[in-house]
C-alpha cells in the first residue's frame, strides 16, 4: 500500500512537472507570436487653454474648462514581437470627444460652450518587457500617437446678468466649426502594463 501511495505522488510529481514545462512552452510561443486585438471602452478629455483672449483684460476673466463628458471609443490592435524583449504595435482607434467651457468675459455676461470632436487615431509604438522571464510580465510602452479629426462642431449659451430681462439669452444651435480647427495632429504616449496569461 505504501509503495502505492509512493507511487502515486511520483505520478503527481511528474504530471506537474510536464504542465509546467507545457506552460513555459506556450508562454515562450506566446512572446514571439503576433497578437490581434480590439477593445471597446470610454474616454475623456482635460482640455487646456495655453493663451486666453478676450474683450478684455484676459488675466481678470473668469474661465474655466470642465473635464469632458465620458463618451465611446473602440478600436484594433496589432502588436508584432520583435525579441522576447521588445514589441511593435500599430492601433487603430475611433474617439469621440466632448468637452465644455465657462467663462465670464464681462461682468455682466457669461457664456457656456461645448465643443464635440470625432478622430481617428493611429498609435504606433514601443513595448519593452521589464522581465522577458517571467511568466507574468511587466512592460512600458512608449511611442507616437497621429491622429486626424472627422468633424467638429460647437454649441453654445450667452446669459446677461443684472440686467433685468432686458436681454434673453442667446443661443448658438450645434454648428460644424470643423475649418477653425487643426485636422491632423501629433501626440505622444507613454504607459505601464502587466500581462497575466490565461489558462
């Protein structure tokens, strides 16, 4: 019975043993392996105004950017290993965005104004494996991010204050403010990411 019981674990031992060897197998597979892909999620935008103007002085103006509202972005990825070390990755992406700005320009005015963009987005970039080793694996990702800008449309609300109801508020219907806009722009990216494999 005991010699059973021996026999037993060394089995057990041994199965072990080959799905670790198998699993180490699959993982090294896996890094030199291209990998297709997609996501679908949402995004946001923190706008910035680098320079105001204004009617008047733009430094006594109150102005504020609000943080934009969630919307839809979905998209394809690619990433082609080029070692066991290192990634290429080409994405395609499609971000609609949204966003809103305040301001008071004169005492007795305010305005609220949302701006609504559609891009494409192509990410090319970098990815280095912090620990090519490892079965879970931590990597940076650095690279160049072109995008080109579909439409581009703006809406907007100017309100008077303390003027009585002498003045209604005034309302701009949604209109395409695409040509005041640069189409194609350049960015960078940077990120930090951990791959788990699955069974």
């Amino acid at each position: 019975r005991a010699r059973e019981e021996q026999a037993r674990l060394e089995q057990q031992r041994k199965q072990k043993e080959k799905d670790a060897k198998a699993l180490a197998r699959a993982q090294r597979m896996q890094d030199v392996s291209p990998a297709l892909g997609f996501h679908l999620g949402t995004s946001f935008s923190m706008p910035q105004s680098m320079e105001p103007y204004s009617m008047t002085n733009p430094d006594e103006m109150v102005r504020s950017y609000g943080i934009g509202s969630l919307v839809m972005a979905f998209g394809l990825s690619f990433f082609l290993p080029l070692s066991r070390s290192l990634d290429l990755g080409i994405e395609a992406q499609y971000h609609m965005l949204r966003f809103n700005y305040e301001a008071t320009p004169l005492s007795f005015t305010t305005y609220v104004y949302d701006e609504y963009q559609r891009r494409i987005t192509l990410p090319l970039s970098l990815g280095i494996n912090l620990n090519p080793e490892g079965i879970t694996k931590f990597y940076i990702r650095l690279g160049l991010v072109p995008d080109y800008m579909l439409s581009a449309q703006a809406s907007a609300v100017r309100s008077y204050a303390s003027t009585g109801n002498a003045f209604p508020d005034v309302t701009l219907d949604k209109s395409d403010i695409l040509s005041s806009r640069s189409r194609f722009n350049l960015s960078g990216l940077a990120g930090l990411g951990l791959k788990v494999p699955l069974d």
